[in-house]
C-alpha cells in the first residue's frame, strides 16, 4: 500500500494532464458533432427556400416563351379606322370606281394599267356604285407604306340588296408626301408575298370570314341576287373567251397609244394589213396586243 501511494505521489501530475487532455478531446467531439448537425439543418432549410423561391421562375418555362411570342404576333396588329388621310383616300377611290372616273382614279391610283381602266369603265353594265364601310390597316414593308383592308358594299344594276366584300389593297407615299394606291403590286414579287403572307395573320382570317358570312347570307336573303352573281360569272366568263379570241386588222399604219387619247405617248406602230389582239374598248379607242406591247389604238383605224 505504502508502496503504491508512493508510485500514485510520483505520477499523480501525469495522470491529471493526461485526464485534462481527454476531458478537452471530448469537449470538442460533441462540439464538431453539434456544430455539423446545425450546419446540415440550416442547408437543408436555405435548399428547400431556395427550391420554394425558384418554383415557376425557370426562364425557359413555356409561360414566358408564350408571352414573348404573344408579342411577336402583335407587333403588326390591324387597326381599325386609324388613319384619316387613308379613309379619305380609300373613299375617293370608290367613288370614282362608281362613277366610272378614270381620269380620278389616275389621281389616287399609281401606275393604274390599261386593262385595268376597260374593266372599270365596262363594269357600268352590271355595278352602279360602292358603300365604303369600316377601313382596317396593316404595316406594310416601311414606315411610309400600308396594306389596307376595306369592308365596302357594291351595288349591282336592277338589285336592291346590296353585295358585302373585302379588298386587299397596298398603300404607299409618293414622293410629294401624298398616299397613292399603288396599282401594279403584280409586279413586285416582295409586295405579293408580303400581301400574301398577312393573309394568314389570325385578324386578317377572321376578317375575310366575316366578311364572306354576310356574303353568302346576302344571297340567302335575296334569291334575286344569288341569280344576277351566278349569272355575272358565267357572263364574264363568255365575254374574257371572246375578247382572247378576238383580232382586228390595221387599215392603215396605226400607232399605239399608252392611253386612250390622241395626246397620249405613242408606244408602237401596227403596220397596215397586220393583224393585232383585241383587249378591249374605251371612248372609241380599241385596246390591243401587238408585237408584246399593250396599247390603244383609234378605232377608225382597224376593221
């Protein structure tokens, strides 16, 4: 015994720094252990505020897509009755086209052809005048151009129901600031294409099929107007078969006017004893083919 307290005498300093050092070991693995269970709590709580927070906000989420294709398609929306100057136009227009005015279309209209201006004037026998109703507008290729949409009525001879219909018309700015309509789109490929492809715009479909609703009532209502627009296509039909097959002969050396007046530029010759299409008649002027070219001739001249 005296032994033993003799040993625990000469170690006892030993023994209590090597507790020391286990107490303090201890110590600090329960603290790391506590400290690492509080960390992984607080990940795993700012992780799912975080997931909660991005819910909905992916930004290649169809949502947001939608909205920015929403935009797209309404960049070039129609607009209705917008611009004063082109109602104002677009109502000169039909009014001279029921009058039978060439010389005021000439004013509105650029570039009008010749072909253009018999069927206006031979449109007399069958249309007696226009109703201009409700004008829609488009953007057309610049700033300075439009493609219009006109809801109008057109009357036809010995009918009182008058003929819903909608026309495609592309309006541009002259050089002197003034709108024009511009009368030679065919011969534009970017114009016909651009025309053609807001056909397929949603507004513009709904529109023609408005449009030819009341159309096809118009003629429900009125049997009498079914049967003068069926008998009009047949008419028109026969008459364009006619005029295809139609010649005339040079009298003399004629010369081909580009309008239908003595004043007119002269744009080629048919010698005497040739022979030349016949497009048409206008004031006693004959519209003709002749050689590729298209003009007008005194009808006097040719038999």
């Amino acid at each position: 015994m005296d032994n033993f307290r003799e040993w625990l005498s000469d170690n006892l300093r030993y023994i209590l720094l090597g507790l020391g050092i286990l107490i303090i070991l201890t110590g600090l693995f329960f603290g790391i252990r506590a400290c690492a269970g509080n960390m992984k709590g607080d990940s795993e709580q700012e992780t799912e505020v975080v997931s909660e927070d991005n819910k909905g906000a992916d930004p290649s989420s169809p949502t947001k897509d939608g909205e920015t294709d929403e935009k797209k398609e309404n960049t070039n929306a129609m607009e209705k009755n917008a611009y004063p100057e082109i109602n104002a136009l677009i109502t000169k227009y039909y009014q001279a086209m029921g009058e039978k005015d060439v010389t005021a279309l000439r004013s509105v209209v650029d570039n009008l052809s010749p072909e253009d201006e018999v069927k206006i004037t031979n449109a007399k026998d069958y249309i007696k005048g226009y109703q201009v109703g409700d004008i829609y507008t488009k953007k057309g290729l610049d700033e300075k151009s439009y493609v219009v949409y006109v809801c109008f009525e057109y009357l036809c001879t010995g009918v009182e129901t008058p003929v819903p219909a909608l026309s495609q018309i592309y309006v541009q700015t002259d050089s002197d600031g003034s709108l024009k309509i511009c009368g030679n789109t065919e011969d534009s490929k970017e114009i016909t294409d651009y025309m053609t492809q807001l056909l397929s715009d949603e507004d513009v479909a709904e529109l023609k099929d408005e449009v030819n609703r009341k159309y096809e009532e118009a003629q429900k209502q009125d049997p009498q107007l079914a049967s003068f627009l069926e008998n009009l296509g047949e008419d028109e039909s026969t008459e364009s078969g006619q005029e295809t097959d139609s010649v005339v002969t040079a009298n003399d050396d004629c010369n081909i006017r580009q309008e239908a007046n003595g004043e007119s530029e002269i744009v080629g010759v048919i010698p005497s004893g040739e022979q030349a299409k016949k497009l048409g008649e206008q004031d006693g002027w004959i519209q003709v083919e002749y050689d590729g070219q298209t003009g007008y001739v005194y009808g006097d001249l040719l038999q």
